[in-house]
C-alpha cells in the first residue's frame, strides 16, 4: 500500500491546528496545547506530548511529521566554540555555531543550503544553492544551540546572527517567520534587539525589511565601499551597486533608526589602501553606522590574504578620526573551519 505523505505539522498556524482538531470531533484549545509542544517546548515526536491521550497522539503521528533537524556532529574547538553540523528531513547538511565569550553565548546560524550569492572568498559559495530553509529548520538550530548552552555553559542563549549558510535576504519569508517564533512568547521569547541578520546587500529586500517594520539589527557585509573593487570579489555587486545600497540603507535608517553594521575584511593588494579608508569614512556618512573589521579566514586557494596589521592599523585611525565606531573582531572556532566564511560541510 503507498503510504500517504503526511504533512510538515508546523507548517500549520496555530489556527489550522485548532481547526484541524475541531474538524476532527475535538476541542479546538488541544491545538493550542499542540502548538505549545512543538514552538514553545521544541518537542522532536508526539510521544512526548504527555497532556494528551494516546489516541490523540496516534492520530497525529498518523497525519503528521516533525520534521526536526538532527544534530549529525558537533565539535569542539580549543577556544569553546562549538559547530554543529544539521542534518534536515532530507539527508541536506547545513552548519551552525556556538560563540561563547565571558557574558554572552551567540549562535550563527544558516538560512540556506548552500548558497546562491558567489562572494569569491567564502567557503559556502562554493556549494551551490540546494533549497531555502524552512522556519522550523531555522528554528531548531536556535534551539539546538540554547541547550548546549545550557549545557556546556549553564545559560541561556543571549544572541543570534543569521551569518551561517547562505543568503537570509534570499529567504526572506522564512527567515521572517523564525524570527517571528524565536521572538514570540509563543516560541522563544528572545528579544529581537538580539538578533542580526547579516546580509551581502539587496537594496529591495533591506527596503523591504524597513517597510515590514523589523525589530532585528541589520549587518550588511560591505568589503568595498568601491564598485569596481567590490564587483571583482562579490560579483552580485554589478547588479545591486553600492549606489542603490546606499540608498536602500538610508531608507532603512529613516524608517526603522536602527544603527547599520558594516563587516568588512581587509585584504592585501585588494582594499589596503588610504584610497579604500576613505571611500568607506565617505560611505559610511549616508547613514549611522559601524564597522566591524573581522579578520580573514583563508578557504584554502591562497588567493586572497588577511592585509598587515599596519593596514587594520590605517583603518582603525581613519575610521575613529573621522569619529566612525570600529571593532576588530578576532575570528573563533578556526580550528574546526566555524568562522565566518569557513562554512562548507567539509566534514
Ligand atoms: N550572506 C550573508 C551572511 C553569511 S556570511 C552575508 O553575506 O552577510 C557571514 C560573514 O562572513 C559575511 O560578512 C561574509 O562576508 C564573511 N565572510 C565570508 N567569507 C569569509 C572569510 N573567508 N573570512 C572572513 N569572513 C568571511
């Protein structure tokens, strides 16, 4: 007999479970109760969803799935940084990451399997987009990353970035509906002042973030403030050019007055130069700002390398003279291929 395929249960409103349990001679608040156990308390199988009858649980095994992700391998690096490699319902592996420092625990997390943005000094760009993530999918990376927090770190998870696998703008209404549950006292609860998305710059989809009215911060990964130079390493630019960037960003600022945060790698012999200081102290003036100098991470080729420290140097003066907020950001997990860029299912 061919066994009927039975639907993604969280695929479903919490109104279409209540229905679904009306429509099935039940009351409509076991819907909510449902609703409960697979947001709220992240529960991987109906077995565990103890405050219903057994009957109840076998006609939802019989019409649903949970199609949670399984964490495949997680490993550890000297610094506690901790990478997890997810594998979904269909056997696709995508990558997130536990960040610890002294007060917070930030986890990085994919949007995407693979990704379709071709940024030629990025690990993940070399795997090609295999499919969007779901924002379950999306979802239960957050969580599986506040356990081991809980776990190794005895707190909650403070943070999230959406700086994993792939492009979150190109998976816009799902990364929205995560967001949504990860923030929701219905999910998580988390503040969304706590979460970034990190993106390689869509101007229509940043508008489009401002006119939906997000609570989240917005990083944008900028490398060039320079359309020739930032053509050359993220090709994509010749189609969304740092002039509608710009623009886009300002409309974002007016909209939502939530500080930009520029991440930016200097390397040498491509964005070295004063002449490239100056063309960021300039795009940096459209729009509040920072930037976060974060250090290379070479993806094996040998073609791109990390500037001199004279050359951070040269930023760091610039930028702080012209009275522009600059960190640089150290890279962790290095040695088990988690930082940023270095996402690739090599293991
Ligand atoms: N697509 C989104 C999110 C993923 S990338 C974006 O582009 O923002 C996360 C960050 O890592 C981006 O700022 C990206 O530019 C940066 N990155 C990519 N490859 C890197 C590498 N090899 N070393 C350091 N940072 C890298």
């Amino acid at each position: 007999m061919e066994e009927i395929k039975k639907k993604d249960i969280r695929a479903l409103t919490r109104e279409q479970l209540r229905d679904f349990f009306v429509s099935n001679g039940d009351k409509a608040f076991r819907g909510n109760q449902v609703y409960e156990w697979l947001w709220q308390k992240a529960a991987y199988s109906f077995d565990v969803m103890t405050n219903l009858s057994k009957e109840t649980r076998e006609m939802l095994e019989a019409n649903f799935v949970i199609n949670h992700i399984k964490v495949d391998q997680m490993q550890r690096s000297s610094d506690g940084t901790i990478k997890n490699a997810v594998r979904l319902h269909d056997d696709l592996i995508v990558e997130s990451v536990l960040i610890p420092t002294k007060s917070r625990t930030t986890a990085c997390v994919s949007s995407q399997v693979g990704c379709s943005l071709d940024c030629r000094f990025c690990a993940t760009s070399r795997l090609k987009r295999m499919r969007n993530l779901n924002p379950d999918e999306i979802y239960d990376q957050v969580v599986a990353i506040d356990n081991e927090s809980r776990l190794y770190f005895e707190r909650p998870l403070s943070n999230i970035v959406f700086m994993g696998m792939g492009e979150p703008l190109m998976n816009y209404n799902n990364v929205l509906k995560a967001i949504e549950k990860i923030t929701s006292p219905d999910g998580l609860g988390m503040s969304p002042k706590r979460i970034t998305v990190s993106t390689s710059g869509v101007p229509k989809l940043i508008k489009k973030m401002a006119d939906d009215e997000v609570k989240f911060k917005l990083a944008v990964s900028l490398h060039s403030a320079i359309d020739e130079i930032r053509t050359a390493i993220m090709p994509f630019n010749a189609k969304f050019t740092l002039s509608d960037l710009r623009e886009s960003l300002q409309y974002w600022y007016e909209k939502t007055r939530s500080r930009i945060t520029y991440e930016y790698v200097v390397w040498e012999g491509i964005n070295d130069t004063q002449k490239d200081v100056d063309a960021l102290v300039a795009f940096c003036r459209f729009a509040p700002s920072k930037v976060n100098l974060i250090e290379y991470n070479p993806i094996d080729d040998g073609e791109f390398k990390q500037a001199s420290s004279a050359a951070i140097d040269m930023y760091v003066n610039t930028l702080e003279k012209n009275n522009i907020v600059v960190t640089v950001r150290r890279s962790r997990g290095k040695d088990i291929d988690a930082a940023c860029g270095q996402l690739a299912n090599k293991s």
